[in-house]
C-alpha cells in the first residue's frame, strides 16, 4: 500500500496534459510578439505579454500563500509583505544599475540626491552585485518568516490570532518603508528601472526572457509543492489543519513542521516578487498593504484552496476581471471583489476547480441514467 501511495504521480494524465497545452500556449506569447509586426492577424501585444507576466507573478504569490492556507491551515494576511521584499530585494540592484543615466547624473539613485542623502546606507552595501541581492530576495523573507514563525507557533498562537497578527506585521512595514529616512524611496519607492545584468530592461527581448524565466518559475515552483504536498511530510501538514492536537498526541511536533511550510512559502513568494519589480517596472510600499494580502486570500479561495492549481486559476481570473473592471468600471471593482469573496465563500466553498469537479462528477452519474 505504501509504494502504492510513493508511486503515485504528481498529477493525472489529464492534468499533466492540461498544464503542458497551457505553458505552450503561453510560452509563445512574447515569441508571437517578438515574430511578428503590429497589425499581423499573430501578432501579440507587448502590454499582453506584460499583462500575463504580472499574473504568473501573482499566480506564484497565490500558489505560495495556499500551501500553507489550503494544506496547513493557516491563514496568512501579511504575505503581501513577504512579495514586496523580495521585489525591494531585486529592486536594490536595479536602482544601482541605473549609474548615472538619472535625472541628477550622480551615482547615487535619483531619490537619494532628492532627500539629500550623502551615501548609501549601510544595508545597500554590495547590491551593485546581481548574485547577492539574488540572496537577498530568498534570505530576507525567508529569515523574516523563520523568526516570526518561530515565536508565534512556539506560543501556540494560530487561527484568527494568527492572521490577525500576520496583518499587522505588513501593516508596520508598510508604515516603515513609506518613511524618507529608511533609505527605501519612501511613498515612491523605487522606478525608472533601466538596466538589468547590462541588457535594457525595455527592450522587447529582455521583457521576452524575463517572461519566460517567471514561467519556468511558476512551472518548477508548482512541481515542487506538489512534491511536498504528495509525500509523508505533506500527510503530516495536513495532519496540523485537520487536527493538530491528535499529531501532538501521537507524538509529532506541529512547529517544525509548520514553521518550515511557513518559510517555504514566504521564500517563494519574495520569488514572485522580484519577478515583479523589473517587469512592472517600480516597486513601493503599496505592494506591503493588507488588502493586497487579502486579495491573495481571495485568488486562492476563487480558485480552490487546497489544490495548488487552484490559485494559479484564481489569481489569472480575479486579476483578469480586475483589468477589464477598472476600465470599463473603475469605481466598482473593490464592490465587485467583495461580491466575488462572498459568493465563493457561500456558494463555492471548493472555488472554481471545485465545482469544475463537481460538473465532471455529474456527468459521470448522468451517463448511465441515459443508456438506460
């Protein structure tokens, strides 16, 4: 039974299927971009190709925030926070990449000489280097949701507790980056990306390769937790949301084991994260607010909580409809999420892949009701 279960593959065939005609699909917007002119029938606008780059950055935020929601059960309303560091993190490299192609023409960024900074802080040393702020984008989330992790499973402090500290948690730093004096850009962050390892950030070639890494990422990320989530440790983080005092009882520790799930996921969402800032182009401390963390909330919910794949759906829909609403309706979009939340949380417990499963099981059942 047991090399039954470790034998098992990570996904059906059909879901394999699903995800290689998807990444195909995708994988060839910036080449139909790049291939053909504007006003050819396969022509792929580059605000598209950029569009869909933002969403596999939010699908990985999405995907990171249910392995430990969906699998673990704990809610997080801070992971907002977790995205944005890892984005300043890559954006710190960014910003020093410029050189002096700023409007001030110094060596410092252009919202330093603006503040009348004299020199870099002590915390900017190094990030010139790619490699280490590289390290950054994985340490500094990863380290921030290992000490909080620590200190908060340790007291025992989950359910409504726990989210709420999570928010408060992104709130203070959201509080502390929009600050002049903490070096990071203050209310405008950072922006005006130009270069990125001596390639032009705005070319259509290097907007065509950061495209394409995000969705390796997005892909290999999505292997990955599926790997956890399909082995022993996942049976047992599973364990923790479905009833955590009965693994205590049969003699598992819950804090190690969440403590890791918890890291895990901020690392990869500080992935996302620094995916984001160079293709979106600016990066300040609105990415920190709770309601972008909520949203996250939502994407998974809409999606389907608890099925990695799930998220990716919920984070392209909700986003999606978020577009086009702030076009056609930009006062009603926030009125339009909410009802959204609602209607899930009432009506779709198991989201969108959810009732997709449930319409599959259905047929099944209609099918000899009609050879009779």
């Amino acid at each position: 039974m047991n090399k039954l279960v470790m034998n098992k593959p990570l996904f059906a065939r059909p879901v394999w299927m699903a995800i290689i005609v998807c990444s195909v699909i995708a994988a060839l917007l910036p080449v139909l971009n790049l291939s053909f002119p504007d006003g050819h029938a396969l022509h792929v606008s580059s605000y598209m190709v950029g569009l869909v780059a933002k969403f596999m950055c939010y699908a990985l935020a999405a995907m990171a925030l249910d392995l430990v929601w969906g699998y673990t059960g704990i809610l997080s309303l801070g992971h907002g926070v977790f995205f944005a560091l890892g984005a300043y993190a890559h954006g710190m490299y960014l910003m020093r990449a410029i050189g002096r192609d700023g409007v001030y023409q110094s060596h410092l960024p252009d919202f330093m000489v603006f503040l009348d900074w004299k020199t870099y802080p002590w915390y900017w040393a190094m990030t010139d280097n790619f490699w280490y702020c590289m390290a950054l984008v994985v340490l500094v989330p990863g380290v921030l949701a290992f000490v909080f992790g620590f200190f908060a499973f340790r007291s025992r402090i989950k359910g409504v507790y726990f989210s709420i500290i999570t928010q408060a948690m992104t709130f203070a730093f959201m509080l502390l980056f929009f600050r002049n004096d903490t070096g990071f850009g203050g209310n405008n962050g950072f922006t005006d990306f130009k270069r990125i390892l001596g390639f032009s950030v705005t070319a259509p070639a290097t907007k065509a390769v950061l495209y394409l890494i995000t969705l390796s990422t997005l892909l290999a990320a999505l292997i990955l937790c599926r790997s956890i989530v399909s082995s022993k440790l996942g049976r047992v983080l599973q364990a923790v949301r479905d009833s955590e005092s009965r693994l205590m009882f049969i003699g598992y520790d819950p804090l190690w084991f969440k403590l890791f799930v918890w890291t895990l996921s901020a690392v990869l969402c500080g992935i996302a994260g620094a995916l984001y800032a160079p293709q979106v182009g600016i990066i300040n401390p609105s990415e920190m607010s709770p309601a972008n963390s909520i949203e996250m909330v939502i994407w998974a919910a809409v999606g389907g909580r608890g099925s990695l794949i799930g998220p990716i759906v919920g984070a392209f829909t909700v986003n999606g409809l978020k577009s086009w609403f702030t076009a056609a309706f930009p006062d009603l979009w926030l009125f339009a999420l909410g009802l959204l939340f609602i209607l899930v949380t009432l009506f779709m417990q198991e989201g969108i892949l959810g009732m997709l499963k449930k319409m599959k099981k259905f047929r099944k059942l209609e099918k000899p009701q009609e050879a009779l």
